[in-house]
C-alpha cells in the first residue's frame, strides 16, 4: 500500500498564501521596473526632435548608437537608410530637452576609431546662433583614422627597406661598421704602447708629433718668460713706460720754450713788417727822383742834340740806299 | 482521455526493458521527449490559466512556489551580489588598466545580467529545488501512487506536478530578476560610487546594451532557461525510462536538464551575437 499523496486540501496556512503572493507581487514590481526602467534608458518617454545627418558611408553606424556633444550624449540614432542619390541618411532623435546645443552653424563629424566604435559628435560654436529647426539636414564630416593605416603601412615598408638595404651584410654601413671595428681593434693593441689612438692615426709621424708638442711645450715657456721680462722692462720701476713718461714731461717743457721763441719771431717778424712798408715808402721816392733824372736826361739829350746840330763837326744825315 | 492520462501511457512504454533495437530505442527516446515536450506545454496551459490560482489549486501552487522561493530567495541575492561584486571589480580594474574604462560597465551588464545570472539562477534552482522535486515524482511514481491517485479520480497534474513545475518556472525568472537588479545597482556603485550625478548615463548605457532585440533574445532565453529547468526533470522522471530505478531517472533527467539549458544558452548566444 503506498502512502497518501499530498493532495490538495481546501485550505492551506494562511502565511504560505501570504509568502507566496509576497513573491509573485516581487517579481511583478521588479518586471515591472526593470522594463520601465529599461524603456527610460532608450528614452521612450522623451519628447525628441529629428536631425537627419547626410554622410557618405554608414560603416560603423549603427541604430542606438549616441550623438555626443562635448562627449555627452544629446541624442540616439534612430535609424539609417540609402538616400536616392546614394547618399547616407542617419536620422537621429534627439530629446527636446538637450536640443538647444544644437545650432544651425553646429558642425557634426563622424569618426571611425582604431578601438571602440565610430563616434557621431556635434561642435556648437557660436552658442548665440538660431536653434537647429527641428527635421533638418546636415552634412556630417568623416574622419577615419583607419583609413590612414594603408599610408602609414607604405611609410612604414618603405622604412623597412631601406633599413634592410641599410643593415644588409653588404650595404655601406655595414663596411662602415667593419671598419670602425677594426680600428677599435688597432686602437685597443696599439694602447698597450705609448701613443695609442695617434700612433694610429699617424703611423711612423706620431714620434716627431710628440717631439713638435714637447718643443711647442718648451717654446710656450720661452716665449713665457720672454713675456714677463718685456712686462719687466715695460711696465716696471726702470721701465719704457717711467722713460717715456719722463721724456713726454720734458717734451711739455720744449713745447712751451719753442712757443717762447714763436712769440719772439712774432715780434721780430712784425718789425720787419713795419721795415718792408719805410722801404715801400723810400721805393715811391725814388719813382719821383727816377722822373727827375729821366727829365733832366731828356733835356742833356736835347742840350747835345742842339750842340750836335749847332756844331760844324757834323755828321752827314744822309741815308744811303744800297 | 486526460491528457495526464495519454502521459503515463507512454511513460509506460518507455520503461520497457533494455536490448532493444536502435530504431525501437530511438522511437521510444523520441516519445519521452516528445512527452516531456507535452507536458511543458501542458503546465504552460495550467500557468496561463486563471483557475490555477483559485481554489483549491491555488494552495498546492503556493505551496510550491513558497517550498521552491522562499529559502533560496536570501542565500541566492547573498551569492549573486558576491559574485557581482568580484567580476564587476575585476572588470573595472582590468579594463582601467587597459584604458578601456568607459567599455568596463557595459561589458560588467552584457555579462553579468545578460549571461550569467539568468544561466547561475537556472542552474541554481534546478539544483536546489526542481531535481529534489523530480526525485519526490520519480518515487511517486515508481511506487504506483500517481496512478492510484488517478484511479481514485484524482489529479496529479494539477495537484503535484504543475504546481512543482510552475514554482520551479517562478523562482527561476524571481531569482534571475532579483539578482539581475542587484548586479546593476552593485555595478552603478563600483563604478560611480554613492554620487547621483551618473545616473543618467548609467541608464543611456543600460539602455544602449538593452537594445530590442537583445532584450527580447534576453527574455526569451531566461524564460526557456526557466522552462527547461522546471519542465525538464519532472518530465524526465515521470516520462523517462524507468529501468534502471529512481536513481537512473534522476541521471536522466539531469543530463537532459543540462543539455536543453546547453541548447537555450548556445540558441541565446547565437541569437545575440551572430
């Protein structure tokens, strides 16, 4: 005989009813809420606006994805569709609330990222411009950083291969490279001897380039001490420079004695002046004692012509014509 | 005929005894299942129907639904906010040292309330009260019970198994909502701390990772999750081969509670992310 099953009777415990409605009114609320909630979350009790972004490409747009304004969220992309001409509409919601950020000179970029998704922002710039008109049509900017990948990759190989030409084991560098390690090695030998690095670079001169520095080394102390007696003679007690100032002192005193026998000649020059003007006065005289005499010569002259003409001893005046 | 009735004819001839031929093996497989199949459809109908929650089936039910919840309600919120609390911090942690931080919550929801609680609260209800309830079916029925129970005009599908069944559907989708919530609150916390201010953004993400289709994928997988848990093993073991006793059914019925829940989870997965 098997035992009674736990049927049902027509009457439970009061507190399991109580419990159990308990539950059910939980799940209820928390179904519910988290519909609610989630129905709040994609903005369904949000009076939104539409903007109608026009881009080339829709790659990485997807519906739900956010419209950031200095990195906020302001809007949902609602849906995305192939316009007639081939262009791109992505129309997005935007909540009336946050509609004012938007302007009718905003600028709107599409940027494609290397991680994460493609981002759809919005820039205001003039925050006094007129709001955005609810429906409107902008063209949206695509920036792709992906798209620069092809351009960097050839960069990028056209490096490679000149570093492979570079670093090939018969490219320049490498002889380059050879060489230097061969002169480190002659370099490291010869600095067991006097001269290391010189010897190397100057062979069998290196000797005499040392003998030049030594005697160099002695001409500098020569010429050193050869200094310091001149600084001796020059600038010292007995030196050029207490004679020279000696012999300027005592040519101060000529000056002023030969300025003494200027002044003398001065003297001397303007009697002479006073001599010269008697002597140009005495030189008038005798222009009149000159007319004197010419006058008294002219009449002798005439005295003797008469005479010559009064005189029977006189000459035939005759001219004879050859 | 009941149809409990045309449920027990083939449990029955499913119980036959082993060394049967492939094709006989393969029909009588497909028969439990096609019977396990009956009877979810079967407690779905009784679910849905309002004279399951009057009197006298409404005291069975709330029994039930009292037996399955109410002791694992606490421990499993206790459990689930733990596990929250490490894998969000994990998360969070990880993806900061990444410079991935403002990925970090989405992915702490896409993982926490979409995969892992409907799946842990699946799992956890199966372990705790539907295969125990199982087991209590398959005695019951080994023993000849069930069908004395019915020779004496009574119900056994409205008085024991759809109350056990429902109660094990209930919990599972109580528990996935509870620990659900409390991850998303213990997430906006680790992440922003006791401050308002980022409540609205933490509902925009919350909203942009509840997309329509992922919440109804979302949906549709923790209700299956929950049906299979439920349904599953009381099918198996009043409908399953009854050869080799109580313990070979409850095997049964587990292994196949595993693979419909592998199935949901997989179907889940490709629905969301394919």
């Amino acid at each position: 005989m098997t035992e009674p099953l736990p049927l049902p009777v027509a009457a439970a415990p009061e507190h399991l009813e109580r419990r159990a409605a308990l539950l059910l009114v939980l799940l209820a609320v928390l179904v519910t809420a988290s519909i609610g909630f989630v129905l709040y979350a994609r903005g369904a009790f949000e009076a939104t606006q539409r903007v109608v972004l026009v881009a080339d490409d829709s790659e990485g747009v997807v519906v739900g994805m956010d419209l950031t304004f200095s990195g906020f969220p302001i809007g949902r992309v609602r849906r995305t569709e192939l316009a007639a001409d081939g262009s791109v509409r992505i129309v997005v919601d935007v909540p009336v609330k946050d509609a004012h950020w938007l302007r009718t000179s905003s600028v709107f970029t599409l940027t494609r990222n290397l991680v994460g998704g493609t981002a759809i922002k919005a820039y205001s710039g003039v925050p006094a411009d007129p709001p955005l008109p609810a429906g409107a049509e902008r063209r949206v900017l695509s920036g792709d950083a992906a798209a620069e990948i092809p351009r960097i990759m050839a960069d990028v190989r056209a490096l490679l291969a000149n570093l492979t030409a570079l670093t090939a084991p018969d490219a320049a560098l490498a002889g380059t490279l050879d060489n230097v390690q061969r002169l480190t090695g002659r370099i490291d030998d010869k600095l067991g001897g006097k001269r290391g690095a010189l010897d190397l670079l100057l062979g069998d001169e290196a000797p005499r380039l040392v003998q030049t520095l030594a005697r160099t080394s002695q001409l500098l102390a020569d010429v050193g001490g050869l200094v310091r007696r001149a600084d001796q003679q020059l600038l010292g007690e007995q030196g050029l420079l207490a004679d020279t100032q000696a012999a300027v002192k005592q040519a101060g005193a000529l000056l002023g004695q030969a300025r003494d026998s200027l002044q003398k000649v001065d003297a001397v020059l303007k009697e002479a002046e006073a001599v010269a003007r008697n002597a140009r006065v005495a030189s008038t005289d005798l222009g009149a004692l000159r007319a004197d005499v010419e006058a008294s010569l002219r009449k002798v002259d005439m005295l003797v012509n008469d005479v010559n003409r009064l005189w029977p001893l006189k000459r035939d005046p005759e001219i004879k014509l050859p | 005929m009941p149809p409990a009735a045309a449920a027990y004819d083939v449990a029955m001839l499913s119980s036959a005894a082993p060394g049967l031929s492939l094709g006989r093996a393969l029909r009588l497989r497909w028969r439990s299942a096609w019977a396990v199949l009956n009877l979810g459809a079967l407690v779905l109908a009784l679910g849905l129907s309002p004279s399951t929650y009057r009197r006298p089936w409404r005291v069975p039910l709330a029994a039930q639904v009292v037996r399955a919840a109410w002791p694992l309600l606490p421990w499993f919120t206790l459990l689930a906010a733990i596990v929250s609390l490490v894998l969000t911090r994990i998360v969070l942690v990880t993806a900061q040292s990444y410079g991935l931080s403002q990925y970090a919550l989405e992915m702490v929801v896409r993982v926490l309330v979409l995969e892992l609680i409907p799946l842990t609260a699946a799992l956890a209800v199966a372990l705790r009260v539907t295969l125990p309830m199982a087991a209590e079916l398959a005695q019951w029925r080994l023993q000849g019970a069930l069908d004395d129970a019915r020779s004496r005009g009574q119900d056994p599908l409205r008085g024991l198994i759809a109350p056990r069944a429902l109660a094990g559907l209930f919990a599972v989708l109580l528990l996935a909502a509870v620990a659900g919530t409390v991850a998303l609150v213990l997430a906006y916390v680790l992440a922003h701390g006791l401050s308002p201010w980022a409540l609205e953004r933490y509902a925009r993400m919350v909203g942009h990772v509840f997309s329509p289709a992922v919440s109804l994928v979302f949906v549709l997988k923790t209700a299956a999750l929950a049906l299979a848990v439920s349904v599953v093993p009381i099918g198996t073991a009043l409908h399953g081969r009854a050869g080799g006793g109580q313990g070979a059914l409850e095997v049964q019925g587990l292994t196949r509670m595993f693979l419909a829940a592998l199935l949901v989870e997989v179907a889940g997965l490709a629905g969301n992310y394919l």
